[in-house]
C-alpha cells in the first residue's frame, strides 16, 4: 500500500469506530446528528470538496458529486445512519480499487522483471559496473555466471548455458558458444561469457519488449470501447431515472415526497459503473501480462480478444512449421558407388557455393574440403553446379540439370530436394536435403483444430507442390496452397478473407522477415520471433518468443480464459446492478444494499479480472 | 508530434476515460490515448503548437480529475 491508501485505511477505521459510537452512544435529538456528521466528514471530506470542485468546473455527471448528493440527502432526511454508511464504503471501494489497480501494476512489473540493471565492462583493465544504458555498439561486456545478460551481442569468448524462459517461456537452457548470438534478458548459467555488444540498451531485446507489453494496453479491445461507451451513458440515464423517480411517482399517486425522493438517492449510489470500466482493461492487462509470461508477446488487448475468434488460421511453412535448416536426410548411391563416395563428390562440386544446399552438404560431411581437387566449377541457377573433379566432369543438381547433360535419373518421390550426382556422365546417386519439421507441428495443428476451435486451417508455400502437399498432409493441414511468391500468398490470404464469416478471425503465421505484407493483411499477425528476428516482432501483432507452433493454441486458450472473465464481470454487474435498481425503486432495498452491493461487486470484478494474471493451466514445455 | 506522458495519481479508470476524451476535443488535437494501467498519456498534436497544446491538456486534466498529475518533462 502506498503511504496515501494507507492514510485512507486509516481515516475509514477511525471513521467506523466513530460511527459505531455514534450508534450507541445515547444523546437526545438536539445533540444526535454530530457524531454521525463528524464520522461522515473523516471518512468523506474529500469526496465532498472533490465535488465542490467538480461542480465549480462543470462536470455535473461526476461520481464524487453524485456520491455526496446521496450521502448528504441521506443525512437530511433524517438517516444519519445510512448516510454515513454508505460514505464509508463508498470509499472502501475505491480504497480496494486504488489498491488493487497497484497490485497488479506490480504484479506485472514483477513478471516482466527482465530489465537488466547493470553491465560488466572492462574499464582501464578493471572490470566495472555501468549502467547498461552507457554500452556502445561494439563494446564487450562480461556476464558472469548466475547474472542476467544486459544487452544483445555475440558471444566472443566462453561457452555456458543460458536461462532464456523470462522471454520465451522455455525452461530448457540453450547452449551458447563463442560465435553464438545472446539476447538481453536472458540469464547466463554456468559458465563467464565475454561478449561483443551488437545493439544499445535502448534497440535491444529486451527494452523493446518492455515497451511493446506496457504500451499493449493502450490497444483497446472491442468490449472495453464497449464499456467505455456504455458508462458514458449509464451514469446520466441513472440521474434523470434518479430525478423522475423523486418526482414523477408522489405527483401521480399522491404521495409524499421524502420516500420517492429516498429510493432516488438510491439510485444515485449505483450510478457509478466504475467495477465495469475497471474490472475490463483489467482483466486484458493480466491475460497480456500472463501470455507474455509464456513467451507470447501480444502487441494488443485488441488481439487479444480477436484471437478466440479465429476461423480461419494460414501458415507458411518454412521457418514456421518446419524448422528452416537444410540438412542431408538420406543418401541414395547407385550400384557400386559407396555413401560416403556420393557424399563426398558431392560436397566438393558443390564446395565454391554458397547456397544452402552447399551448406548443408558441407556440414553432413564434416571433414576438410581440399579445393585444389576442383577446377572449371560452373553454377547454373535453377540447376546445379558442374565441375572437375581430380579430372572427371561431375555434374551435382536437380532433374533439370541431368536431363541436359542426357543422364537419366529415377524419379524421386520426396518431400525434400533431390542433389542427383553425375560422375563421367553416369549417374552416381543422389541425396535427399530435407528441412526438417518441427517437433511440435504436428501437434500444434491438432490443438488449433480441436482446442483452438479453428475451422480451417490453411498452408501457403512457396515450395514445391509434391513437397507441401506431403506435408500438409503429413500434418493434418486442411488446405494446401504451393509454389506461391510472395505476391501469390497476399492474394490467397484476400480470398481466404472472403470466406470467412463476419465476425470470425483470419491469422497468419509466419517467420516475419519475407511475410511482412501477409502479416500486416490477416485480422492477426503472428510471427515467429526466433531470437532476436526484429524484422518478426516489428511486422506482427503477435510474436511468439520460442518459435513453437504449438504456443499458438496456447494463446487462443488464454485468450478465452481472459474473455470469459471479462463477460463474467459484465454479466455480473449489471444484472446486480439491476437488481438493485429495481428492488430501490420498489423501496424494497435500501442505501445500504445499494452501496454494499456496489462495492462488493467492483471487489468480486476487480478480483476476478487478476485471475487472468493466472496461466499455470498453460504448461511450460 | 506524438508524444507520450507519465501520468500520477491516476487510480480510476472512468476518469482516464473523461480524460481522454476531455483531451481529444481540445482543438488542435489530432488523437489522444490514456492508458491507465500502464500509466501513459499518448498526444498527437500539431509540431509547432505542441507545447502551447500540452498546457491546455494540463487545465483540462485538472478540471477533469484534479488529484491526477501529468509529468511534463
């Protein structure tokens, strides 16, 4: 509690005592009234010169006016009582409020207590803490074990294993080594890491995901514009339904004023919708809160809530299904020609390249390549490479390629690329690069079909059309979409746009760097931050830290949970603040089941939006 | 210029709101945005009026909700 909210507690115990003294302390009429006034004033003196204030500057529909109204009619028509009452918790109300709109501030401060304080840097051959702010690009800083890493960089010197789950809810450490990249934020675990800082404090990793969290809450949902709008007209509908009720029933059925005139200040009390207004940001602050505790970084309470609604979800595959890294799966020589032989020919025809086919060939080898045994490479774009080998024209690439130098190659039937090898012009074998598929995919399209409740879910690539429609089916994809550029997955996500009812959901799925448009086009974005891919978490609306396609059902889980709670508390209040209306004007309730329930049920709905803080229903894989 | 505040003492969310929008009708105001919970006050307002403007926004702020402060730095 801040020093004010504790002076508050205080001034609303002395008060209660004074009222409860006031209530059996036995003084004739005359005297009566003062202990009661001297109750109201501790508790509500500043609500009744808020209201002084309010009206000086015309804000007439000002809950502290409206408050003090009721409160001091009360006191005029004789129910000292009640009109102390219902002061005290009034202000226990927005004591509870104050207090609790800190605790969760806090609470996700706390959870998102990523900021690094400080940074090692050698100074003068010293090793000095500065504030990371001070680190420029291309200083090295050193992260001793067990210390949070402050800024982005590369690693120049150590090896060790990180704790990465504050940003991507990963509990499994990775291993860094020198030549490795590190993002701030992370905790080094085991060993010291010297490290070449890549971006200043202000750019990196971390600060933009502080940012990027605190200001989310400025994206409004939907049912917070709703809200908004609705207190705007429910406090003023409730002061004239207050006025009519004071006057219009004793001028029709002749009765006395001073009753109707006591049920309108009840009114009055409930005039206030303040639970709703609160309890509803507040509920999305703790589900963005909570989903980035995943390693779900959602830009938007917006997004948020739009992402229950998902009808239709596109994916794109590499990067974002499969794994994005090339490797050699399987290798096919002919007769007479060993793996190993096929293996190594092939790496060195192809060893001048830099494509990635090149890579991967290189790292499946594994061993030195001596270039001098290469001459004459020729790489033709679209087909492979040819060159001479120890003086034998080798040719390395795809159907293409053999079928222009006459050598007849057997169909291959994969989902990955075929590297056919011509020795002498006699075919040699080939070898199967696959991107691998990752580990979760398969499991994260069935959670979006059965928990996700996504009616269809789609594939757009770029890639080969046997190849994605193996993997499609592989996965359990719905509709696959191939040999697509870019321009093409715009168009296909236009008309998937079309298809969709009005109030359902379109999101994207992709690695960011090549999706941007496709991104920026689907109701929701959601990328695949990877660590450190800024092009990912600037383009996205919604950036899921660890790249695992399955957090996507996660998100949609907590996205329920945080709609589900934000009705509850509509539903809740308003039927009870019905109620209430009713049974006042029926003068059946009273000031103090007004107020009571007023403020109970802004504490029940403040309480209940804090829950969808609470995602320990989401395992951490 | 978009610029964004500090804001103080700002514990209720109906007030943000009356704020906000007490805000966006001062004129030469493109948009204002009032996040409660994470404390901040976006501006958007012509470069040259900016400061001129953000005095405006303070008045409004204290007739609107005199016990909340915006730091103006």
């Amino acid at each position: 509690m801040t020093k004010k909210q504790k002076k508050m507690l205080l001034r609303i115990i002395i008060s209660a005592v004074v009222l409860v003294i006031a209530v059996l302390l036995p003084l004739n009429a005359y005297l009566k009234p003062f202990p009661f006034v001297a109750a109201y004033l501790i508790c509500g003196w500043d609500v009744l010169y808020g209201a002084a204030r309010k009206i000086w500057n015309r804000q007439w529909f000002d809950e502290e006016f409206l408050m003090a109204l009721a409160t001091v009619g009360a006191f005029a028509s004789g129910e000292y009582q009640e009109g102390v009452a219902v002061m005290l918790f009034y202000q226990v109300g927005e004591l509870f409020q104050s207090y609790a709109v800190g605790r969760s501030r806090r609470s996700i401060a706390g959870l998102m207590d990523i900021r690094p304080d400080y940074a090692n840097i050698m100074v003068d051959g010293t090793l000095t803490q500065v504030d990371p702010d001070e680190v420029k690009i291309g200083d090295t800083i050193v992260v001793r074990a067990g210390e949070k890493i402050p800024l982005d960089g590369v690693v120049t010197e150590g090896t060790s294993t990180v704790d990465t789950s504050a940003l991507t809810g990963e509990s499994v450490p990775r291993e860094v080594e020198s030549g490795g990249d590190v993002i701030s934020g992370c905790i080094n675990l085991t060993g010291v890491l010297s490290i070449r800082v890549s971006k200043e404090f202000g750019e990196s990793t971390v600060a933009k995901i502080l940012d990027l969290v605190e200001n989310a809450s400025s994206k409004k949902a939907k049912s917070e514009n709703f809200i908004t709008k609705f207190a705007h007209w429910y406090t003023p509908s409730v002061v004239i339904a207050a006025v009519l009720l004071a006057f219009l029933p004793p001028l029709i059925l002749r009765q006395p004023l001073g009753e109707w005139i006591h049920r309108a200040l009840i009114f009055l009390v409930i005039s206030c919708p303040c639970a709703l207004v609160i309890s509803v940001p507040l509920s999305f602050f703790g589900g963005i809160g909570g989903a980035s505790k995943c390693g779900i970084l959602v830009k938007g309470s917006n997004y948020l809530e739009a992402l229950a609604k998902t009808e239709i979800i596109a994916m794109d595959k590499t990067g974002t299904l499969t794994q994005g890294s090339f490797e050699v799966t399987e290798l096919h020589p002919a007769e007479g020609v060993s793996e190993q032989e096929l293996l190594r020919v092939c790496t060195l025809a192809e060893s001048y390249s830099n494509h990635p086919i090149s890579l991967s060939l290189k790292k499946a080898y594994g061993k030195e390549i001596d270039p001098k045994q290469v001459s004459q490479v020729e790489e033709i774009s679209g087909h492979g490479v040819k060159a001479v080998i120890n003086g034998v024209q080798v040719a390395a690439g795809n159907r293409r390629l053999m079928e222009s130098i006459g050598v007849k190659v057997p169909l291959v039937k994969s989902t990955g690329t075929v590297v056919y090898l011509a020795v002498g012009g006699k075919y040699s074998g080939y070898i199967l690069i696959s991107d691998q598929l990752k580990p979760d995919a398969r499991e994260a399209i069935r959670r979006l079909k059965t928990e996700g409740r996504v009616k269809k879910t789609v594939m757009l690539t770029g890639d080969l059309k046997p190849v994605g429609e193996a993997i499609g089916k592989e996965l359990g994809i719905d509709e696959v979409f191939t040999e697509l550029l870019p321009v093409g997955k715009v168009e296909k996500v236009e008309s998937l746009l079309k298809q969709k009812s009005s109030k359902g959901v379109l999101a994207f799925v992709g690695d960011g760097v090549n999706d941007a448009p496709v991104l920026t086009r689907a109701d929701i974005g959601i990328a695949m931050g990877g660590l450190g891919s800024d092009a990912a978490i600037e383009a996205a609306d919604i950036v899921i830290m660890d790249d695992k396609p399955s957090r996507i059902a996660d998100a949609m889980a907590i996205s329920r949970k945080t709609i589900r709670i934000v009705y509850q508390n509509i539903v809740f209040a308003l039927a009870v603040k019905a109620l209430v209306l009713i049974l006042g004007a029926f003068g059946i309730a009273t000031m103090w089941e007004a107020v009571f329930a007023d403020v109970g049920v802004a504490v029940i709905a403040i309480l209940n939006a804090m829950r969808a803080l609470n995602v320990k229903f989401i395992e951490k894989k | 210029m978009k610029k964004t505040f500090k804001v103080n003492d700002l514990d209720c969310a109906h007030c943000a709101a009356k704020l906000e929008e007490a805000i966006k009708k001062i004129p030469g105001v493109n948009d204002a945005a009032m996040n409660f919970l994470a404390q901040k006050l976006m501006v958007e307002a012509e470069d040259s009026q900016f400061d001129a403007i953000m005095k405006e926004v303070v008045k409004v702020c204290k007739k609107v909700e005199p016990d909340c402060e915006i730091v103006l730095k």
